[in-house]
C-alpha cells in the first residue's frame, strides 16, 4: 500500500457551456485497495451516477482540476508506483483519453487547481522526495510546461484551489514536518508569492474547493489528529476566517470541488473507517448539509475536479 496523504483537490471553475449539464466527479482512492471508479454528481439535484468508463488504471494520491464547459482531467498518483498519467474526461460524453504528455514526472500525493478557460496547473507531491514542481497543461492543446517558480518548498500532501482568472492557491502538506503555508501563483504571470497568514493551524492530507470571485476553502485533514476545520480565504484580500460550522465529520484525505456561484463539497476520507459521505457547503451563507446519496463507497486518497454551471 502506498503511504496515506491528500491531493486534492479539486477545481472548480466555470463557463457559461457548463450551463445545461453541470456536474462533479470524485476520481480514484483506496479503500483496503486501490480503485479506478468516477462517480459524478449533477450539480441540479445532486443526484450520483457512476461513470462506465472509470481512470486508465486503478490509482490513489491524484489530483483532479477542470477546464469548465470543455473537459476534466485527473493526473498522478499511485498505481503500483507512481504514475505520471493524466486522464482526461470530455464533459460533452463523459468519454475518457489519457494525454500524450503527462506529469514532467512520476508522482503521487500532489494537487492540483485551474485557471478555466486557459491552463490548469498540478503542484508538488513526492517522487521519492518532496517535490516543488508545478507542471502547467495549456488548454488549447493540452500541451504540458513547468513554471520557472515552483512551490515555496519541495511539499506532498496538500491541497490546491483556485480564483479563476486571478490566481491559484497551494496551501497545507507535508516538507517533512506539517505545515500551514499558503502559495498563490498569479495567472497572468505565473508569479508566487506566500500569503501572510497561512491556514489556522498546520495541517495535511487536506482538500480545498472554490467560489470563484468570491472565495476559497480548505477542509479537513490532519494536524497530529484528525480534524473538521474549514478554512476560508476571501480572494478579495487574501484574508482568512475558520467557519462556524466544519465538516460533518473530522477525517483526513477528502476531496473538493465546486459548482461556483452556488456551493462546495468535499467528499470521502477517513475517520479510521472509509467514509462516503459528502458534505455541501452553500456559499449564499456557508451553511452544510449533507448529501442523502455519498459516494459509491467509502474512499480516501481521492481526487475531484468539476464541469461548474457559471463563473462568479
């Protein structure tokens, strides 16, 4: 078995094609083994279907991020060693490629966040060591780079978000020892800088989703302990507030992912048990409810991304 971790993570952001079928998929995990199951919940009912076409192998630790309206992609992970494949799903069909060019290289426990529309980026993770390599996918042609400026230190286990069309955060994980540091990577230049005020404690095996124009979250994960905090960055200063109510559950290794405009959630994790359960974060108030149908089954170690209605 691998080692446990977070990834995380899960995008968001928006277009409006997104329209008529928005929806959220939860990617890969473990559950006593590895699985390549995708399920997707329409963002209408919330309703669950499984998709028929899962991930190219069974895999835990990826990172899922989306160009909205077009298509979603899950890279990295473990599949029996560390993978540098990225599956990419069409949200038209729901069909399944995997990318000529993957990760610049093999890694597991990475995140992942997206700048809709232009470029989706998959940031640290290890590889045998700690990495600080953020890979950056062109979504006109998939093609792949790594940005000049990687994270602030060589980090797994994190989790990432994004304000599309402004910035994208890496926030959390491990360097070795836990940490609260918070990375924003501009997108008109793809420029780093570290926030001021990280999360509220030091945690990993984390998720994040977000509202895009509005807000970004960063739930669950660790911190010696398994913990329900829910972390929430203003995007208009970067500030940072801890919500009144967290997840329905402490675990750690969940997912995240949004329809912006409307609500979040993060599914699955551990709490010494899989659990399938998902949590919806309304962003009109940022109260929870949790979903009737969860996931298929219980999982940690997964991945989310999201085909998100509109663009706040």
């Amino acid at each position: 078995m691998a080692p446990l971790g977070a990834a995380k993570v899960g995008l968001f952001a928006a277009a409006g094609a997104a329209a008529a079928g928005g929806a959220g998929y939860f990617g890969g995990g473990f559950r006593g083994a590895r699985v390549d199951t995708v399920d997707k919940f329409a963002f209408s009912n919330d309703s669950r279907s499984t998709l028929g076409t899962g991930l190219s192998a069974t895999t835990n630790g990826n990172a899922g991020m989306a160009n909205s309206g077009t298509a979603g992609y899950f890279g990295g992970g473990y599949d029996g060693s560390y993978a540098s494949t990225v599956d990419k799903f069409a949200f038209s069909d729901d069909s399944r490629t995997t990318l000529g060019t993957g990760l610049s290289a093999a890694r597991y426990y990475l995140a992942a966040m997206a700048n809709s529309g232009t470029a989706g980026y998959f940031g640290g993770g290890y590889t045998g060591s700690y990495a600080d390599t953020v890979d950056k996918f062109d979504f006109s042609d998939d093609s792949r780079t790594t940005l000049g400026t990687g994270l602030s230190d060589g980090t797994n286990l994190l989790a990432g978000m994004a304000n599309s069309g402004t910035a994208g955060y890496f926030g959390g994980g491990t360097t070795g020892s836990i940490v609260d540091t918070v990375d924003k990577f501009a997108f008109s230049d793809d420029s780093r800088s570290t926030l001021g005020t990280g999360l509220s404690a030091a945690t990993n095996g984390l998720a994040a989703m977000a509202n895009s124009g509005t807000a970004g979250y960063f739930g669950g994960g660790t911190t010696g302990s398994y913990v329900d905090t829910v972390d929430k960055f203003a995007f208009s200063d970067d500030s940072r507030s801890t919500l009144g109510t967290g997840l329905s559950s402490t675990r750690y290794y969940p997912a995240g992912m949004a329809n912006s405009g409307t609500a979040g959630y993060f599914g699955g994790g551990t709490t010494g048990s899989y659990v399938s359960t998902v949590d919806k974060f309304a962003f009109s108030d940022d109260s929870r409810s949790t979903l009737g149908t969860g996931l298929s089954a219980g999982l940690s170690e997964l991945a989310a991304m999201a085909n998100s209605e509109t663009l706040a």
